[in-house]
C-alpha cells in the first residue's frame, strides 16, 4: 500500500489572473455594453439609425475577439511544453 507523503511547508502564493482571461472579460464587457446600447437605441427611435450597423460590427468585432485571445490562449498551451 501506497504511504501518505508527508506535508510539504510551502508558502502560499496568492492566485494570478490569467492575463488571457482578463484581456477576453474585458472585451466581453465592450460587447455587453454595445448590445445593451443597441437595445436602447431599438427602443427609444422609431427609424433604424445610422448608428445601428457600425454599433453591430463593433459588438460582433468584440465577440470574436474575445473568442480569439481564448483560442490563441489555447494553442500556445497545448504547444508549450512544461508549463
């Protein structure tokens, strides 16, 4: 049978961000805001604003971007080895 290890005495380091996720929030937060800006602006004009399309790719622009850090996140590692 296996025997217990005995407790290591290490120091307690405080938890980092992944810098990938934060950078991925924070456009997530820019595509929230966008949609919600389209919302009131669906709501409160009765004609479709010029501002409608470019608010769209601006959200849609944010979204991917989002998704693109957490796919290069990814990929660099799967491809690093050790860490």
């Amino acid at each position: 049978m296996l025997q217990p290890r005995q407790p290591e005495n290490r120091p307690v380091e405080a938890a980092r961000p992944d810098p990938a996720t934060s950078v991925s929030a924070a456009f997530l937060v820019v595509a929230a805001i966008g949609l919600f800006l389209g919302a009131i602006l669906a709501v409160y004009d009765w004609r479709v604003p010029g501002a409608e399309m470019p608010l769209f790719f601006g959200v849609l622009a944010s979204f991917l971007a989002a998704v693109g850090v957490q796919v290069l996140a990814a990929t660099v590692r799967a491809l690093r080895p050790g860490r």
